[in-house]
C-alpha cells in the first residue's frame, strides 16, 4: 500500500525533489550575483587604494568571497525553494491530487527532505574543503591591507599575552613547544595598575620555566632613561603554547584542523567551549537543509482557494528566519560560556524540528 511507504512513487519523487532543488539553486544564483555586486562596490575602494592591484586582485577577491556568500546563504536558498516549491503545488491542486491518492503529508515532503539531506552533506563538504580555506586566505589578505600575503609556514605574529600585571607583545613566534623562539618582544611591566617599565629586546627561547631574552633594554617611566639589561629572564611561568595557541580562527579551519587545535587547546589547558560548539555547529550548520522543508510545510496543506495560501507562506518564512535567529542567538550565547558546546549547536535545530512536526500535523488536519 501506498501509505505504508515512506516515498511515494519514483516519478512523483523524482518530480518533488527536482522541482524544490531547481528553486533553491537558482535563488541561491541570484542572492550571490546580487550580495557580490553590493559587496564588490564596497570593497573595491579598498582593494584599488593599494597601487600594487588591478582588475586581477578584484576577480581575486570575487573568487575566495563568493565561497562565503554560498555557504551563508544556502540555507535561505532552501527555505526560499521550499516555500516557493509547496506554495505552487498547492496552488496547482496538485498537493490535494497526492493526498488523494493516498499520501500523508510525511510522504509529500519525503522527497524534499531527502533532497535537503544530499544538500547538507554537500554543504559540510564544500564549508570543511573549499570555504574554511577562502575564509583563511581572505583574513590574510585583509589584515595586510589587500597587499603581498607573506608565506604561511606556522608562524604567528603580532601576539599579546598576560603574565600577571604584565603585557607581552611579541612580533613573530616560531616553532612550537620547547622550541618556540620569541622575535621583536617588547614587555609592558606593570605595578600597582600602573606602568612603571618597558622592556624590549631582539629574541628570546624557552629555557627552565622561563624566557631568556637577548639584547635587552629597560626604559624606565617614571625617569625617562634606558638602560641596557643585555641577556635576562622574564615571563616566568609562561608556556610557549600561550604565544602559538593564542589565535584559533574556527571559520579559517576545517572540521579536522579545529577538532586538533581543540585538543592541543585542552591539553595545554586553554578554554575551548567556545571553540567546541564552532565544531559542532560545523555540523548542526549545513543540516538545517533538511530541516527547511519541514518549516516550510505549511504552505503547502490547506486549501489554496480559501484566500491563506499567501499567509500560509509567509507563516512558513517566519518560522525559518526565526530558527535562523534561534541558531545565532544560541551559538553567541555558546561563546559567552552561557550555554554549553553541544546545547549551542544543537538545541535550535531540534527545537524548531519539533516545531516543524507540530505545525506540520496541526496544518494538515
């Protein structure tokens, strides 16, 4: 029998779930022609402002930001594509031909979800291969100001840490653990919540529980003179992960490379739940595709001829543009530490899925 299956026939799946994929990529094109042009014309001035660029560097930029936009807006894609998709099976008698035949409301969205499940697990692989790598190199380019991107070899620069009252600056750090050397250190030295030194000095490596620096020389605040310290021993305390750890960027990273910098994370004992829902929400992320359909259900059950059908579709784009909102809300929360990883990653998508079944049996009755 047809209502003891979970699809319907071939034809009708296939027919379903290619009509909802054809709406959603094709919106999809044209949110990203659309948010490029607006987001070129803004960006261009910058680009150009270095004399070094031309129209090679704009199509540059086109090629590691579009891999943003598409990753971004996928999801609004599908919403888009089911909303538009149900709303004109419905407007066609077409969804109350199939219920006649015998199919539930469950069957009818089988095919999209499906659908939505095969654009998921193509979101995860295009975020993990292709954006995670975009998104690094554009970070890159942005932070020396659209100009040459030195070679990335695992040095970090530019890096702040805390040592007591104290700041360190370091320009460049190199290697890592043990044999982490310190180059362009300048040490802000701080008592009673004032400044009473700086110290600055060429290198610096990890030996016994503390930097030896070389090169060193004190400037007094209080006096205004230098003085030459020469070789001496600061920080003490401050592991070498504290510099190479500072800065994990979870977009610039795939699901492997931030799964690994977690654990180097744990095991230098460095907070990590803001980190842990990134992960998970590289997950939870590219499954609401196949929640889509199901918020979107409701436009397509009821009677088209009643005068609802464009409340009804409205409805259906609130309720996903509320999960949306759900989904940031939580995951911003799972940053502060309010929430922990696994509940801001996932509780949004299992709230709204529940929400989704409820709205679906309510609309179908």
């Amino acid at each position: 029998m047809i209502g003891a299956e979970l699809f319907p026939s071939r034809t009708v799946s296939v027919y379903l779930a290619k009509m909802f994929l054809i709406r959603s990529f094709a919106i999809l094109l044209a949110l990203v022609l659309v948010l490029q042009a607006l987001d070129l014309l803004s960006e261009s001035g910058r680009i150009l402002a270095n004399p070094e660029n031309g129209q090679a560097e704009i199509w540059r930029y086109v090629s590691l930001r579009v891999p943003q936009i598409i990753s971004r807006f996928l999801p609004f894609s599908v919403l888009l594509g089911t909303i538009i998709t149900l709303s004109t099976l419905n407007q066609n008698s077409e969804v109350i031909a199939l219920k006649a035949s015998g199919l539930s409301a469950h069957q009818v969205l089988a095919p999209l979800i499906l659908a939505g499940f095969g654009v998921a697990i193509i979101s995860f692989a295009f975020n993990d291969r292709i954006v995670a790598r975009a998104t690094a190199t554009l970070e890159a380019w942005e932070n020396v100001d659209f100009g040459q991107i030195p070679i990335d070899r695992g040095d970090r620069s530019n890096v702040w840490v805390r040592s007591a009252g104290d700041l360190i600056q370091v320009q460049q750090i190199r290697g890592r653990g043990e044999a982490a050397q310190l180059n362009g250190i300048r040490i802000y030295e701080r008592g009673d919540n004032q400044l009473r030194s700086i110290l600055t000095a060429e290198r610096g490596e990890f030996v016994g529980n503390a930097w030896q620096v070389q090169g060193a020389q004190r400037f007094d605040v209080a006096s205004g003179e230098t003085a030459q310290v020469g070789t001496a021993r600061v920080a003490e305390g401050v592991s070498p992960d504290r510099f190479t750890l500072a800065s994990v960027n979870a977009e610039g990273l795939s699901f492997g490379a931030l799964s690994a910098a977690i654990s180097e994370l744990k095991e230098a004992g460095r907070p990590t739940k803001a980190l842990e829902g990134a992960l998970w929400h590289k997950l939870s992320g590219p499954l609401s595709s196949v929640l889509m359909p199901l918020l979107g259900a409701v436009a397509a059950f009821g009677i088209a001829r009643s005068g609802k059908l464009f409340l009804r579709a409205v409805i259906g784009m609130a309720l996903g543009f509320l999960y949306f909102v759900a989904d940031n809300f939580a995951l911003a929360m799972g940053n502060l530490g309010a929430y922990p990883p696994l509940l801001a990653a996932w509780a949004p998508f299992f709230l709204f899925l529940m929400i989704g079944e409820a709205v679906l049996l309510r609309s179908e009755e």
